[in-house]
C-alpha cells in the first residue's frame, strides 16, 4: 500500500491554507466594499429625499446584496456557474446569515448583557467567517477551489 510521505501531506496542507487565505481575503474585500455600496446608497437616498427611509434601506440593500452575490460569484470564487441552484443556494446562506446575526445579538444583548456596539461586532465576525465557510464548501461549491 502506497502511503503519502509527511512532507507531502504537510506541503500539500500549506498550499490548501494559502488557497483558502488568498480566496478569504478576497471575500473580505467583496464584504467592504459591499458596506461602502451600502452605506452610501443610503445615504444618497436618505439625504436626498428621493424615497422614504423604509424604500431607501430596501434599495440599497437589494443592490448591495445583488453587488455582493456577483462580485462572490466571479471575483472571490471564479464561479462561471448558470444554475439558479447557486443563486437559491446564495439566497439561502443570506437568510442563515441573517438569523446567525440576530440571535447572536439576541444572545449578547439579553443573556450576557453587553452593548449593542459590541454585539453588533460579535455577530458580524461570526456572519463572515460562516459565510466565508458557507460560500466556499455550499454555495459555489461546483468550482475546483481547493487545488
């Protein structure tokens, strides 16, 4: 029986993590300029008076979110994929997301009583790594990412 050596295993392992930081930072970069999309779509929306606040957050989240899948899809993940399965996967991991976040606040605010800010913090570091995890292993998952 044919074992791999532990050099190439451990070789092997080195080249997967600089894969998977090469591929983290761009999905960090995608995520701050998605928030700069965000805020400033807001902001243009709000301080112009074009739509009401309820309209505005709705906009300029609905863009930013379509700027987000896309910029993941081709930028972060090279996806080259035509299945709505991707889209419905991107959607889906969205709505996890979203619930992550708010009983993770939930749990910060009410259980171990800490402020808002830092709950807020607490839960956006959790939605990025397990977005991250959840992109790269589900959502593009059809695309040869790790080497």
């Amino acid at each position: 029986m044919d074992y791999p050596s532990p050099a190439r295993s451990i070789c092997r392992r080195q080249i997967v993590m600089a894969n998977h930081r090469k591929i983290f930072i761009r999905y960090a970069l995608v995520g701050l300029a998605n928030t700069i999309i965000y805020f400033s779509l807001l902001w243009f929306f709000l301080d112009w008076n074009i739509f009401s606040y309820a309209v505005s957050v709705g906009l300029a989240f609905g863009i930013a979110i379509s700027f987000h899948y896309l910029a993941n899809k081709y930028f972060t993940f090279d996806s080259h994929s035509r299945s709505f399965a991707e889209l419905v996967r991107y959607f889906s991991m969205a709505v996890v997301n979203y619930c992550v976040s708010l009983i993770t606040v939930w749990f910060c605010l009410d259980i171990i009583s800490i402020s808002t800010f830092l709950a807020s913090v607490i839960s956006s570091l959790i939605v990025i790594v397990l977005g991250y995890f959840i992109s790269f292993f589900w959502v593009f998952r059809g695309n040869d990412l790790t080497l």
